[in-house]
C-alpha cells in the first residue's frame, strides 16, 4: 500500500467515458493505443505504478477529480497488447496539465481534499441492505441485467456500493457524481436516487417537461 507522503505530484492519466475507479476498488483496462502502451511502460518503471483516470468533459477537457489506480496486475497479448487491473489508491483534484513529449497526457495533482481514501474499509451505518437489494433487482430486471446475487448479499457495505457504482451502466455525469460523493453514505444515497430515477423515468425516450 502506498503512503499518502509518498504520493507523487504527477502522474499520468487515463481519460476513458464511463470507466469509474474507486478507492480499494479494482478496474480491469484492456490496453491497445500506442499512447496508452507507451504510458504503461513509463508506469512500470516508476516506484508507485500509479495512473489517473479521469472522466472527459461533455464539451472539452478534463473533470477536476480523478482517482488513482496503482498496477497491481497486467499480462501481454501476443499482439502485443495489455490486460491490466489498476487497484484503486486514492481521488485525486487535477491542478494543470504537465506540457512534454509523451504522448500521453501527464499532470499535476493534489490529492489532500481525499484523506479518507486510505483509511481502513468504509461502513454506512444507515445502509438498509434488503430494501436496497430489491430496488437493484427491479432495476436489472428492467435493463435486462443479471448478476450473482449470493456475492452480492455477502459482500461488505463498501465492496458492494463501490462495484455496482463501476459496474452499472451509467451515464460519464452520473459516474463523476459516484465518483465525487465524500462518503460511502453519500455514494449509496446517490446510486439509490440514479436506480431510482431510471426507473421512473422509464426508457421509452420521452423527454421530462419542465
């Protein structure tokens, strides 16, 4: 585990739509871009392994906070691409991007508003597990999704509100607000309000009137 005094000023990042990573949370990438296999392997040979991902503006540019996985896992294709699993470390806020010469898009972060991303496991004492499951199952139910819901009533309060944030699909704004919420607390009242205005709104593309 890394020190939050060791973290570094700059790191790369990773921006990829909709791919949320979480603090104590795994993300599997598939690499493939000349640019980003040129940033795995400037990553490997540093001492934290760690890369940004962040979520790209709507219009243009990056969002302001990100989270850092470090390298906890890859493997090589034999055409020469990627498997990896980044291991989430801590938010970061993103303060300028780093000119240079790689190809890939380097920045200066501080990471001091996100002390609680390495403290021990998060618990969410108001969590109230069953109403919360029935609710995910009328939502999977209605975007044709299945899950292993015997993992799901066994995992802790933390595992389960972090991958279900990462894995349920999501809008890139949605996800920056998961992302975001200072507390595991804040996290599972927003994936409840996100389920359950999916679930009203319907999907029929009908459009709110105001």
């Amino acid at each position: 585990m890394i020190s939050r005094t060791d973290l570094p000023d700059t790191i790369a990042l990773f921006p990829l739509p909709g791919a949320l990573l979480l603090p104590r949370s795994r993300l599997p990438l598939h690499i493939f871009e000349p640019r980003y296999l040129a940033m795995l392997d400037d990553t490997m040979k540093t001492e934290h392994r760690l890369i940004g991902m962040v979520q790209p503006r709507e219009t243009e540019g990056l969002q302001s906070i990100g989270c850092a996985g470090r390298l906890t896992a890859f493997s090589e294709t034999e055409d020469g691409r990627y498997m990896i699993t980044l291991t989430g470390i801590s938010r970061f806020r993103l303060i300028e991007q780093v000119e240079g010469f790689t190809p890939y898009i380097r920045a200066r972060v501080d990471w001091s508003d996100f002390t609680r991303d390495s403290g021990a496991t998060e618990r969410d004492a108001g969590f109230r597990r069953q109403p919360f499951l029935d609710l995910l199952a009328r939502f999977m139910e209605d975007r044709g999704l299945s899950t292993d819901w015997d993992s799901l009533k066994e995992a802790d309060d933390e595992l389960l509100l972090n991958s279900l944030s990462m894995l349920l699909p999501f809008d890139v704004g949605d996800k920056q607000a998961l992302l975001e919420a200072p507390t595991l607390a804040d996290r599972r009242q927003t994936l409840t309000a996100l389920m359950q205005f999916a679930l009203h709104a319907g999907d029929d593309g009908a459009e709110v009137m105001q």
